[in-house]
C-alpha cells in the first residue's frame, strides 16, 4: 500500500506543480510550489482521500515524504 499510496500522491502534487514527478523536491526551492499551490495540494488530499486536514498539518507539507507521512497518519 505504501508505493501505491506515494505514488498516489506523487501523481497528485506534480500535476499541481506541473512537473513529472515530486520526488526530492522541496516546496522551498519551487518556485510553483506557491500558496495557491499549497492549498491545491491539502484540496486534493483531503478529496481524494476523505480527510479533514488541520491547518497546522496542512502548512507542515514541504515535501512529497511529508505528504506521504500525514496522509498515513491520518487514513
């Protein structure tokens, strides 16, 4: 489930970004990792899968293991 889900999410945050893959990236050093983006992001998570993000979680998400990480947490 884990590669599924990493690549789920993988597949999520580099249409956001509009890139191949989100993997190393770091939302720090993105110049198309904005807060629009950000919110795009925690949008597309809790929707595709039935979360509720807190907002302290949802401005922890910097990099595609962090996505990977608080969606487990939470599912």
């Amino acid at each position: 489930m884990e590669a599924s889900l990493r690549n789920d999410i993988d597949a999520i945050l580099s249409s956001i970004l509009k890139l191949d893959t989100a993997e190393g990236l770091n939302r720090h050093q993105c110049d198309t990792w904005d807060s629009m983006a950000q919110v795009a992001l925690v949008s597309a998570l809790e929707g595709e899968f039935d979360l509720a993000l807190s907002l302290d979680d949802a401005m922890q998400l910097n990099t595609l293991d962090d996505c990977v990480e608080l969606v487990n947490r939470y599912l």
